[in-house]
C-alpha cells in the first residue's frame, strides 16, 4: 500500500446507532460476487478509487475475495451456529484498477464504511510510512465504538507495519500449522494477537490456498464478528475478549 501524508483529516464519520445487525467493513480489492450461496453475505460494495474490471472466470482469485471467503469461514466457525444478529461483509473496494491504495482512499474506504455501519474494520493491507490521515480517522471511528484489524506484514522482522502500527488497531501477525509464529511473519512489539496464516476456500468449484498475516487479519474479524452481541455489549468488550484470548507472546 501507498502512504502519502496528506495532514489532519477532514474525514469524521457517523456511525448508525444500530443494535440489530453486525457489519464487517473488508477495505481491499474487488470483491465478485459469483453466484455461490456465500454470495448472500455481500452487501453492495462501495468504490472509493474507481471500478476494478470483473476478472475471467477460473482466474487466480482477488485477494478482496480471498479475505472475504476466510472472513466467512472465520465467523461460521466461531459461532458455530449460534447467531445473535444478521452477519454481513461490506466491501470496500479502495484499489480500483491500481496496485497500490493510497492513504486517502484507505482513509475515505474506512469512513464510507463506518457510515454504512461497519464496526468491525478488516485491513488485510499495510506499509510501512505512518499516516496522520489514518490515525486520526481511526481515532474517530474508536471513539464510536468501532473495531480496527490490521496485517501486522509479511516480513519476519520487528519494523512496525501501518495501520497495525497505528494507536488503537489491533495488529494481527500469523501463526503456523503448530501455533507458533510462522516463519515469514512480523514479530514486533506493536503486534497484538496472533492467529492462523492459512485459508482454504472455495471458488467457483476450486480450491484455492491463501497465506499470510492478511489471512490471520481476516480470521479475527470473523471470530469478532461472531463475538458481537451489539444490543447487549460494546464493540470494545470484544476487542477486549480477542487481545486477552489470543495475545501474540513472543
């Protein structure tokens, strides 16, 4: 991800004061809707840098979609059936047609979101400038009860990644098969909780692997997802459930 700089924010969102569902706002890429039942989950997605072109059918999967199927896998998992409010992804698409995401659309993804009334904030993406824009937007959004999950990187060094590294985000770096930290991921003291690196899924038919810190981020806004109870108990009560629960200890 690109970060530039921009100064203060002008960017305060307004999150709906709405108990009856739970929202997962995923800032990534695209995210295709392909006529599979999961398809259900997708609330219509929201474009902050320009449409992205639909890939062809039986193509590599995007890595928004990617995110998307462990974020689902993540929560039916954790929840295990038991519900207690309708559980949806909102997709926030701030690539477009461009590799990289600037700070700006990151910033402008994250608000759109929250308006929408996304609590729960996935950001399977990072880099390695901090950002004021993205700090104080993010503080914004805390102060409003919403939650922030972010990829700590995939670089097995100690150098902080943003946003994960940013006040307030919950930075999220992956475990292996043996619950041990695997061996291409960040190990940093601004890493909070630590989660599996691996998802399988399906798509059109096929099985696909994903790797990396992303993945192990896509995991814990599933599992805070099935976690939320948000007529009954705050958001921060979560995040507070998921840092002592799966506490990175290195």
């Amino acid at each position: 991800m690109e970060f530039t700089n921009l100064g203060d924010n002008s960017l305060t969102p307004s999150s709906p004061d709405d108990c009856s569902k739970v929202t997962v706002g995923l800032i990534d890429t695209l995210v295709p809707k392909t006529g599979s039942p999961s398809d259900a989950f997708l609330l219509p997605a929201i474009d902050v840098a320009g449409s992205t072109p639909a890939p062809a059918a039986g193509s590599t999967p995007l890595h928004g979609e990617s995110m998307f199927k462990t974020i689902l896998n993540g929560y039916q998992y954790s929840a295990k059936g038991a519900t207690t409010a309708p559980f949806m992804i909102l997709p926030v698409n701030v690539y477009g047609p461009n590799e990289q995401a600037t700070t700006f659309d990151v910033a402008n993804g994250i608000y759109k979101a929250i308006n929408a009334g996304a609590k729960i904030i996935n950001l399977s993406l990072g880099g390695e400038g901090s950002s004021a824009l993205l700090a104080d937007i993010i503080a914004k959004g805390r102060a409003q009860d919403v939650i922030f999950i972010a990829a700590a990187g995939n670089q097995p060094v100690t150098t902080p990644t943003y946003p994960a590294a940013l006040p307030g985000v919950v930075a999220v770096t992956a475990s292996d098969r043996s619950g041990q930290i695997a061996s291409y991921a960040n190990r940093g003291d601004f890493i909070d909780v630590i989660a599996p690196g691996t998802s399988i899924f399906s798509v059109e038919g096929q099985r696909w692997l994903s790797t990396g810190t992303s993945v192990s981020t896509a995991y814990v806004s599933g599992l805070a997802a099935a976690l939320a109870n948000p007529c009954n108990k705050s958001y921060g009560s979560v995040e507070t459930q998921i840092r002592q629960n799966l506490k990175y200890q290195p």
